[in-house]
C-alpha cells in the first residue's frame, strides 16, 4: 500500500470513529475538573489541565449530584464536575452540571469523572 493509499485510509477510519462521537454530543463542549467557585449566574471549574474556565449558569441550568436533581446553590469548591455546555459566541453556558465525589489532593484520580467509579 503506497502512501496516498494509507493517508487516505487514515482519514475515512478517523471519520468514522470521531463522528459519533460529535453528533451524538449535539456539538457541546464538555469541562471536566473541580469548582473553584460557584454563584447564581457562573461557575468557574479548573480542568483536568489545570485551566480554569468560566461557565454562565441561567433558569434552564439542571444540576445533578449523585444522579439526583440539585441546584447551583449546592456547587462548592473542591466538587469535581462534568459541565455540558452551548457555546454561544466565546462564552460557554451550562446545559447539564453533574456533580461526584470531591477532589482528593493526591493524584490518580483524574479518572474518576464526576459520578464515576
């Protein structure tokens, strides 16, 4: 199989594998980490790379904890969640905030999603 060939083949197998996953996410964007801080109106989470993001949070926002309904109010610091979100022009806006167990400070646990075991 010559180059073209292969290149080519690379393509239509990363098209096939990647594109569920887009179209079965609606084009969100999802922010994995902990809450640094929380309010009514934004959530600011440190990801998993260690950059905070700001999320807006309106009426429509759900919040789970543990797979039951919460609120915002009940975000706190040092909660690991998993944000979907919309992007509306450079700002994201929260969909869904599933919230698990809380951050531990000793590493090996980036793997635990919130909820996840």
């Amino acid at each position: 199989m010559n180059r073209r060939h292969l290149t080519r083949a690379l393509v239509a197998l990363f098209a096939v594998v990647a594109a569920p996953a887009v179209w079965a996410h609606g084009g969100q964007e999802h922010v994995m980490g902990t809450v640094s801080s929380a309010s009514a109106t934004q959530l600011v989470v440190k990801t998993t790379a260690g950059v905070e993001r700001t999320v807006q949070l309106t009426a429509d926002t759900k919040v789970e904890k543990d797979g039951e309904p919460s609120t915002a109010a009940d975000l706190q610091p040092g909660q690991r969640v998993v944000v979907h979100t919309r992007k509306q022009g450079d700002a994201l806006t929260a969909v869904l905030i599933k919230t698990g167990v809380p951050h531990r400070s000793h590493e090996g646990h980036e793997s635990r999603a919130a909820g996840g075991k």
